[in-house]
C-alpha cells in the first residue's frame, strides 16, 4: 500500500512490541493494523501524544491482539492485505467481540467499497491519503460513542440489579405471607400439624426430580403450603375427622372449602397457578375425581404431584382413614391406587425416592421457657390451649416476646422442643 502521507520513510518498521509507549496508563488504546510498515508508523505518530498505540501487520496480528491486554479501545485497519484482508479480519473481530469500533482506513475511494465496509460493521471509512485531523476527530467520536454505549450498558445493568433485588424482597414478602396462611392454618387444626410443610417440601423434591422448572415447583410448593387454608371455616368436627369417615354432606363441604381457596388465591397474581394447582388436587387420573373429573394429563402436572404427596403424609398419619401406617404401607398404598386416583409415573418416582424425601421423626421434649437455648428448634409454643408458634428456632427476640406475653397475660408458656439428632 502506498504511506498514508507524502514523505514518510518506509524503512521505519514499528511492530506491537517496539511501538511508542504511554506514560499514562489511562489513555485509550488504539490498534493499527497494516501490512505497510510506512503506514503505521505514520499513524502512531500522528496518534502516539493522545492514545497508548498498539500495531499488527496482517489480520491474523489483529485478532490476536484484541485478546491481550491492553485491549484497544478503537481499530484502524487496512482493507487491502495479503492473506486475510480487512474485510475477512473484521468478520472475525465480530466473533471475537461484536462490541470493538472498527475504522476502515484504506486506499479503496469507491462508493462501493465504503458501503461494502459499513454493511459489514465497520463505525467508520477513512481514505488515503488522509488528514491527521480528521483521523483524531473520527477516532474521538468513536470512543465518545463507545463510553456512551458503556455508560448505558452499565445503567441497564444497574436497574436490572436493583429490579432483581426488588423482585426477590416481593418473592420473599410473599413466601413468608404464604408460610403464615399454613400456620393460621395449623393452629386452627392441630391434628394436621405440620402436614402443609411436610407435602410442600415433599412436592418440591419430587418435582425437582422429574426436572419441572424452577418456576412451576415455586407454584407446587406454594399449593401445598396453601391447599387447606379454606378449611379454616369448616366445623371443628369434620377437621378432627379422617376423610373416608366424612358423610356426603362433610365431604362436600370440604371441597366448597377446595374451591374456596382457589377463589381466595386466584385473584393474587403471584398465586394464580398455584391456585388453580390447589382447585385440581382430588381430581383422579381415571376422570372420577373433582371438580371437573378431569382424566389424566388433563389434569394440571402440579395437582398431580400434590396429591400423590398429600394422601402418602394424610395416610401416615390416619387421617385417610382411622389408623396410623407405616412407610411401606403409605407406598403400596399408593400402588394400589395408580392408574386410578394418581398418575402411575409419578407413584413410581415418588416411591423410589420416598426413602430420601421422609426423614426420621425426632423425639419431642416438655420444658420450661427458662431451660431454652437460643438455637434450639421449638417445635411447638402454647399458652394454655392456644398454639402460638410451631416448627421455629428460639431466637432472643421470640424467647423476650414469650416473656412479655407471660408477663402481661399470667398465662405459663407450654413449649416442646426437638431432639437434634
């Protein structure tokens, strides 16, 4: 290629390593790229006073020099180069990354060539021979454009941050209004305590397990924990009752309470699925279920997963009919009825898995608010025949708000705590 100005010496070779060096690490880095020794070294010295100037002599230079530090901040290339030219070295600095400014400067003055070299990305088109001035003030327009883009980039990245943050403080409001509906819930219905956490937790593996996404195992989880909450209207009677011993009278009533719940959680967005999960739970994979006897995949994955979950705990422990049972006959319970009340792919997972999923009950012990230790697991915190909080650590603030209450009340403070092994 002819020198890019009149009168420079081509015998002057600058490579990447012999090129004039910044004092100031803080200016911007450019790339020349030229298979024209003259060339660059005209380049360098019109650009070395402002810029920290970086050379490479063939396209294959060019890519390699973009990876190292430090990375240039905008691109001078030739188009006219033997082995790679410019145009094949800037479809390649795309791969490598899309984002760096490249200045074609070249020989090539044809309309045709500039617009070749736009369409391809290139930010600029520069012909030789060129002016200083005009080289310094493309440049500048360049990077002026590239910490634009950088500032926006970092503002994006910013609200997304905060957005995010914002979404997981609601995530968590709502998980923690989600847990208080099922401890309403059990204090209303001690002979069922726990049972909501068990089956939500249960839920959540088994979905985990069959690969649902994140997403959906939230709206499952959030339906077990919530399935009962419309049972908190119903008579105390058909709450103490296990489900096959309800007449068609008390049944009824409970699947009003059913579809109640749905109603109650249906009109708050973030439980919109898991309402409709709650709705479906005693549907039958034979259609014979309720409310809409749907019949297999019809029903939603959600309410299948849920129910399998929820009648294996309800029949542990004697509330599907008017015993307590064992893990194996919970499961060949469950055996009996796939293909008929449960989905029989998911019996079989939930079967295979059971022995991870349930862990072994640990023994309950009766103490004093006195003889607790913050840390300890309470199981279970009463005055008098009101359950006041369950399944929770000791904390010094709780064990100070026990005290108060006792204080103000004169009410003794029942409290059973867990064994930790």
């Amino acid at each position: 290629m002819p020198p890019g100005l009149p009168g420079s010496s081509e015998n002057l070779a600058l490579t990447d390593e012999q090129q004039p060096t910044a004092d100031n690490d803080d200016k911007p880095t450019v790339l020349i790229v030229d298979d024209e020794p003259a060339n660059l070294r005209v380049l360098s010295l019109v650009l070395q006073a402002e810029y920290r100037v970086r050379a490479a002599r063939s396209g294959q230079e060019a890519l390699n020099a973009i990876q190292t530090q430090p990375k240039p901040d905008v691109v001078l290339m030739d188009i006219m180069m033997p082995e790679m030219d410019g145009y094949a070295t800037l479809r390649k600095m795309r791969e490598i990354n899309p984002d760096i400014p490249v200045i074609f400067v070249t020989a090539l003055d044809g309309e045709l060539d500039e617009q070749r070299g736009l369409q391809m990305g290139a930010a600029d088109y520069i012909t030789k021979p060129f002016r200083p001035a005009i080289v310094r003030a493309r440049i500048k327009i360049q990077l002026k454009l590239k910490a634009t883009q950088e500032d926006l980039n970092r503002q994006v990245r910013k609200r997304t941050e905060e957005l995010r943050q914002a979404n997981n403080s609601l995530r968590q409001s709502l998980i923690e209004t989600v847990r208080s509906f099922s401890i309403m819930l059990e204090n209303r219905d001690p002979a069922l305590a726990g049972h909501s956490k068990r089956v939500a937790e249960a839920a959540r593996r088994l979905a985990t397990k069959m690969g649902v996404p994140e997403r959906e195992r939230n709206d499952i989880v959030f339906a077990g924990l919530l399935s009962r909450v419309g049972t908190i209207t119903l008579p105390q009677k058909i709450l103490d009752k296990p489900l096959m011993g309800l007449s068609k009278p008390e049944r009824d009533e409970l699947m009003i309470s059913i579809i109640r719940t749905r109603q109650i959680f249906s009109r708050i967005g973030p439980l919109s699925h898991a309402a409709e999960i709650i709705a479906a739970q005693f549907e039958r994979w034979d259609g014979s279920g309720f409310p809409r006897r749907l019949a297999g995949t019809d029903i939603p994955l959600g309410a299948r997963i849920l129910s399998v979950c929820r009648d294996f705990d309800l029949f542990l422990e004697g509330m599907l009919d008017f015993k307590t049972h064992l893990v194996p006959d919970a499961k060949a319970n469950l055996r009996r009825k796939s293909g008929l009340y449960y989905d029989p792919e998911i019996v079989e997972i939930y079967n295979d898995q059971i022995g991870r999923m349930r862990k072994v009950a640990r023994p309950l012990f009766d103490v004093g608010l006195a003889d607790v230790v913050e840390g300890q697991e309470l199981a279970e915190v009463r005055f008098g025949d009101e359950i006041f909080v369950r399944d929770t650590l000791a904390t010094k603030g709780l064990m100070r708000e026990l005290e108060d209450v006792m204080r103000e009340t004169g009410l003794y403070c029942s409290i059973k705590i867990r064994a930790r092994f």
